[in-house]
C-alpha cells in the first residue's frame, strides 16, 4: 500500500534556519516511511541559479539525496521563487523535476499537483509578469548573466515582491474557484493539492460532476501543515 507525502512553501533561506532544521528532521523522520516526496514548489526563498551553492543549498541537498538513498523517491514543481532551479541541482539530490500542473494516479484517484500561483488569476499584473518569467527564451537570458547581478536581481525581487504584496487585498492573492474548476475540468479529477497562498486548510463543495476537494498546503514557520495519500485516503496533517 503506498504511501506519498505532499509539502510546500518551505522558503529554506539563511534568515531562516528554523525551516531548514525542521525540513532536515522532516527528511529523517516522516519521509522515511513514505514511497514518493512532492515538494509543490518554493523550496527555497530565491534561486538565482544551480551554479549558485552556500550552506542552505548543500544542507537541502544532503538531506534530499538521503531520502532518496534509502528509497524514498522525491519529485519536485518549480514555484514562483525557485523556477529558475534546474536538472543540476535535482541530479545532485537525486530529484526528479515535474511540470506544473503534474497529475498523479494513486490508487485509482486522479491527484492534480501544482504550486498554486496559476491559480490566482484575479492578481492580474502578477499573472502577466508570471508568464513573462517562465518564458524560456527570458529564463535563459537570466541564467546567461554573472552569477553576482542575479543574486542581486532576486534580492531585489524578493523585496519587490514583500512591497506589492503588502499593497494587495488578501482576496487578490487567493486562487479563484473558476481556475480550479477549470483545472479538475481539464484533468478530469476531484482533488487538487496546492501551496502557495500559505493559507493550509481542505476545501470540499459539490459541482455538477460530483464532490470535489481541495487540499492547501502550510508554509514552514515554527511547524507546518502537509498531506499525505495513504490506506484510501487524502489527508491534511500537522508537523510536528
């Protein structure tokens, strides 16, 4: 019977090391019993690029690579502050790096994965910049820049990002029911497990092709909330 855990929005940075030491207890403890490990994107604060390594990096992909030697197998979506992560560093770990959105079937269940900006579709302006960044002609200018000016670059993101953020109504950075419907439309699913939105909680309401579930998953503060697939069922749990 298997077993996959779902985690997101653990922010690992240097300014934080209350995440990166309760990611690294995570590593050795739950995620050991489990058979797949899905980071749903923001595993770290900023990444300006794989050739980028200091002791957050090293920590995260010691601990990765661990889990992965003992058989737990991890699988990894980009979000808004890591998309610039690539196959470099997901080698090093022992990563395998998926599409946003990413469907899993688990035991006859149709999973649909992804970060959850997407989904925020009301935050117009932070949609079209959103496209703008994952273009891959735009991504591989930013990857062809000295290392130096793209750690600047995300600096300055980060703070751009706390300065309009601060300015947006919580409605605005919510995901929208119309993009989530759209999404299990699509993929002909019932549930759906996002981060992002740092808003942990399980949303269930009725559409016309039957009940459907939304899983939001915890940011990493002092503990956080994740999900784990298991004996039939879907859950939302706390750690620690």
């Amino acid at each position: 019977m298997s077993r996959l855990l779902f985690i997101s929005d653990l922010h690992l940075d240097a300014s934080r090391p209350h995440a990166l030491s309760l990611f690294e207890r995570f590593c050795r403890g739950p995620a050991t019993h489990a058979d797949v490990l899905y980071i749903l994107g923001d595993l770290f604060e900023a990444w300006a690029g794989d050739d980028v390594e200091d002791a957050v990096s090293q920590r995260t992909a010691q601990a990765i690579a661990g889990l992965t030697v003992a058989g737990t197998a991890v699988r990894m979506l980009h979000g808004n502050r890591d998309f610039l992560l690539g196959s470099a560093f997901a080698k090093r770990c022992g990563m395998e790096l998926l599409p946003d959105p990413t469907l899993v079937v688990w035991e006859g269940r149709r999973l649909i994965l992804c970060h959850g900006d997407s989904l925020c579709t009301r935050d117009v302006d932070y949609q079209v910049l959103r496209r703008t960044l994952r273009d891959p002609k735009v991504m591989a200018a930013l990857l062809a820049r000295p290392r130096g000016e793209r750690e600047a670059l995300a600096q300055r993101a980060r703070e751009a990002s706390r300065t309009a953020n601060a300015n947006k109504p919580e409605m605005i950075m919510d995901v929208t029911a119309a993009a989530v419907d759209a999404l299990l439309d699509a993929e002909n699913a019932a549930l759906l497990i996002h981060g992002h939105t740092h808003r942990p909680d399980l949303h269930v309401w009725q559409h016309p092709r039957g009940t459907r579930r939304r899983i939001v998953l915890g940011a990493w503060e002092q503990g956080t909330r994740f999900a784990q697939a298991h004996a039939g069922e879907v859950q939302l749990l706390p750690y620690p």
